[in-house]
C-alpha cells in the first residue's frame, strides 16, 4: 500500500521528548515511529493521533527559525468545548497559553491558541466542522 495526498508536516524542534510529551498531552498524539537520519544524524520522530494516516514529523535541530506563528498553526479537534477549557486550564498553569478560548461562532467554533516547546503554534478547537467542509464542499 503506498500513501497519496497530504500525508505529514514536519517541525524542527530542539527538544524531542519535550515536543512528543506536548503533543501527546493537547493533541493525543503517539510515537509511530523513531529513527536518527544516517545523513544529517538528527533524531526524527513521527508523531500521529492515528485516527487518519497522517504525522507530524518532528526532526531536531540545533536552531529552530521560521515557527508556525499565528495565523500558521497545527490545527487539534477536542471532543468538547469543555476539553478544550481543561486543557487549556492546564496550558495556562504550565505558561504555554497563547491566546484564551473564545467562541468565534460557524466555522471556526470555539478554539485557542498554544505555544509548543519551541513556538510553534498549535490551536484546540471544538466546532469547526472541517470533516463536514470536506465531505461536502460548497
């Protein structure tokens, strides 16, 4: 079986572990696969929520430039308005908060912005509805 369409992004980031404990804990995402580049000898590690065949490719460097800043982010749906409060309580509390939740109505729901380990951006939402944007287009 061979992938087709969007199958990853990839992040410089100086910290791996530091980026793979973030993710798991406000994206659900899990190590799928860990290797060092036998060109570069960077660590890579893929990162999924395994719910489609898609990663985050996470590559260390010893410099990261060019983050994902808001308006460029990663994008995460929550089961609820109220996990997106939780985790975004707990990101508050550990300093990496961006922007408090708030209700921007249809399309983009409810949603807050993160900062990862190294600046990236990633968002919590609940209500955007992307999976029904797809499947019918307007």
């Amino acid at each position: 079986m061979f992938d087709f369409g969007l199958t990853h992004i990839a992040l410089p980031v100086r910290d791996i572990e530091a980026s793979v404990a973030f993710y798991a804990k406000y994206a659900h995402m899990q190590v799928v696969h860990r290797r060092t580049d036998p060109v570069t000898g960077s660590d890579v590690v893929w990162i999924s929520d395994r719910t489609r065949p898609f990663a985050i490719v996470l590559i260390r460097a010893a410099k990261v430039e060019n983050v994902l800043l808001p308006l460029a982010h990663l994008g995460v749906a929550c089961t609820s308005w109220a996990e997106v409060d939780y985790l975004c309580a707990q990101a508050r509390a550990e300093g990496c908060l961006l922007r408090e939740p708030q209700d921007v109505g249809f399309p983009v729901g409810y949603s807050a912005f993160l900062t990862d380990p190294d600046g990236h951006t990633l968002e919590l939402s609940f209500g955007q509805e992307v999976a029904r944007a797809v499947s019918h287009p307007q």
